[in-house]
C-alpha cells in the first residue's frame, strides 16, 4: 500500500501543479506505480527530470525525500492533520467540486470542515460600512446555525471571523500560506482565537509557503467547495472576490450580494453579481430563505434572536431604532423623540460606548 506521503513528493515534482496532482491522485498514480508503468499506455509521460527525482525519492535520496521528511516532523510536532481526497474527514461538500485539492493541511477541528457552511467574502480595503455588515451577516449566520468561512484576510474577511469568534462559534479560515505561516500577521491573535473557538485552519500549501500571488486563487477554490453559499459584501469589479463569487455560481453554489452606493467603487462588483443571478440579499433572512434544507439539527433559531436583541435599556432601544446606518443628524433625532438636548447626549454617549453608534458629520450612524 502507498505511503500517504509519496502524494507530497509527487506534488513537489518539477512541472506539477494543483491539477496534474489531482489527477494522478485520483487515477491512483503513486510513485511505484508511475516508475513501472512503462507497458501502461494510459501511462502520464514523465520528464527525465521528473523520473530521476522520483527514482531518487523512492531510494530514500535527495531534495524530494528530505522535503517530505520535514513535513512529515512537522505534522508530528504541530499536531496539524493531513487530510486526502476521498478519506473520511475530507469534506464531501469540497471532493464534488472538480477543482478539489489533492490534500489538506487542517489545524484545529475538521469537524468545522463538515457543518453546513456559509463564505463570507469581499474587499480587504473596505469601508467601514463594508466592515460593519460582515461583521453583522457573520454573527447572524453564525446564530442562524451556519459556520462562517473565510479567507483570513484583512478587511470583510477578518471582520466575519471576528464575528464567529465573539460568539464563540467555530469559523473555518482557508489560507494562501502554508498551515505554519499566517497572512497577514496582525491576525496571528486572530488564527488562534479561531482555533480556540473550534474553528479550523486550512490550507493545501505546504509548511513553510508563503503569501505569494499566485496562492490567493488556489486558496478561494477552496472557500467555494468548502461553502454551500457565497456572501459577497464588497467588491470591485475587478476582483477577487468577484472570481470568488464567479467560480461560486459556476460550481451550482447559492451567491449573495449586498447591494450599496451607486458611486462606491466596492458597490459595483455586487451589482454585476447581482445582475449574473447572484440573490440581492438586504438581512440574513434573505441567506437562510435560499439553504434552509443545510442546517438540520444544527439550526438554532433562537440564537438568531440574541444576536440582533437591542439595548436592554428601553430609552436607548428607543434612540437606536432612530438612528440610520448613514448620519441622523441631532435636529432629527430631537424632532422625533421630543427630548432635550441633555438627555439626548448622554443617551447617545452610552450607545457610543456600548459600540452601537459613532459620531460622524455633526451627527451619528449606527454601526451595529
């Protein structure tokens, strides 16, 4: 029977990509039998390069066989888990999708990998409106009984894991580094809180694989086969995310798009989504209305209420449900509540420091 691991020494072949891999895995072409496989016309043709690299590796010689040995110290040392397409703990969900990794590297909980799971994805320089709603949509997703996943970057992506993990709900962070390297590095605290949490962190790259460009694809094919739902919060038209959200409906998986401004740039790729078939989606119910059949036992439908619950105090319940996510300037609140100016602010300075409002422009905007 194969070593596991002569799948990472055939990966680490001279000209074998993501695909080739994959394919050589699921036609069961290990090593051994790529050497023997002369008289086999269905046999894929090897370099030179590449049969001497393997001759090397299967004498226990050379790069490819230090390489794996590493590797194979380091899951023994870290505890991260090495996970194959069609083994058990594979997520079924990610092995249809044709574009499935070979392996992965998982840290954490891959029970996260296998409950029914919501992508949560957009800018990395979002606005704060931007910010505010993947936050939101992840804490109410996470309630309604769906784990948020995401792609451990700055801006949409991290505010929805920092949503799971103020509830302390698991949220899966798929990576565009390998399983020991985090990107960016002011969301190590973050990494490890989702891995606190039960959450998971995942990856196909091997240890040591840093944040090159040509990674951050690799890594969203994974956040779609993983998700069955694509929550697009802000996008460019030219973007990743707006790949993301393509290779989503491609795959048959529900997309969702906020819409915004007609003048904000980050707007305009949730339009053109919107436009392509992608679900205009204004409140969580618009997700849960789409996958309800996802969540079976998982469902927590009171959960959903205390995520959304107001203030406790009934003055400020009342002042928050006068205040707009865009400026509601101080004449306007006075107007419809009759109060003096006195009670008003210090009202307002209570939801300001309860993070239910910011002051902006002479007035306030709700931010949660």
């Amino acid at each position: 029977m194969s070593d596991p691991m002569d799948w990472i020494a055939i990966s680490l072949l001279p000209g074998v990509g993501p695909a080739t891999l994959k394919k050589l895995h699921d036609g069961g072409w290990t090593p051994q039998r790529l050497l023997a496989s002369d008289s086999d016309p269905s046999s894929p043709n090897l370099s030179t390069a590449q049969t001497d690299a393997l001759n090397r590796y299967n004498t226990r010689q050379g790069a490819i066989y230090d390489e794996v040995k590493r590797i194979e110290q380091y899951l023994e040392s870290s505890g991260t888990q090495l996970i194959f397409a069609g083994d058990a703990d594979y997520p079924a969900l990610l092995h249809s999708s044709p574009q499935a990794p070979a392996f992965l590297f998982v840290k954490g909980s891959v029970d996260a990998l296998h409950l029914p799971s919501v992508a949560i994805v957009g800018s990395r320089k979002a606005s704060a409106a931007g910010l505010r709603h993947a936050y939101q949509f992840g804490k109410a997703l996470c309630a309604g009984g769906f784990v948020v996943s995401s792609g451990l970057a700055l801006g949409i992506d991290g505010a929805a894991h920092q949503a799971a993990v103020d509830l302390s709900k698991p949220t899966v962070a798929v990576m565009g580094t390998g399983p020991n390297r985090c990107y960016p590095a002011r969301h190590k605290r973050l990494a490890q809180d989702i891995l606190d949490n039960g959450g998971a962190l995942v990856t196909e790259l091997l240890p040591d694989k840093g944040p090159l460009a040509a990674h951050f694809p690799r890594r969203n094919r994974i956040i779609t086969g993983l998700a069955t739902g694509v929550l697009v919060v802000e996008a460019a038209i030219k973007s990743g995310s707006l790949i993301t959200a393509r290779l989503a409906l491609e795959e048959g998986r529900e997309v969702f798009a906020i819409p915004g401004p007609i003048d904000a740039p980050g707007s305009r790729g949730c339009h053109q989504l919107i436009r392509e078939g992608a679900t205009l989606t204004e409140s969580v119910t618009d997700i849960l209305a789409e996958l309800p059949a996802m969540l079976a036992s998982y469902q927590e439908p009171d959960a959903l209420a205390e995520a959304t619950v107001l203030p406790e105090d009934d003055q400020q319940a009342a002042l928050l449900e006068q205040i707009e996510y865009a400026t509601t300037y101080l004449e306007q609140l006075q107007i419809a509540l009759g109060w003096d100016v006195g009670q008003l602010q210090q009202h307002l300075m209570q939801l300001e420091l309860a993070g239910w409002v910011e002051a902006a422009e002479g007035g306030y905007r709700r931010i949660r």
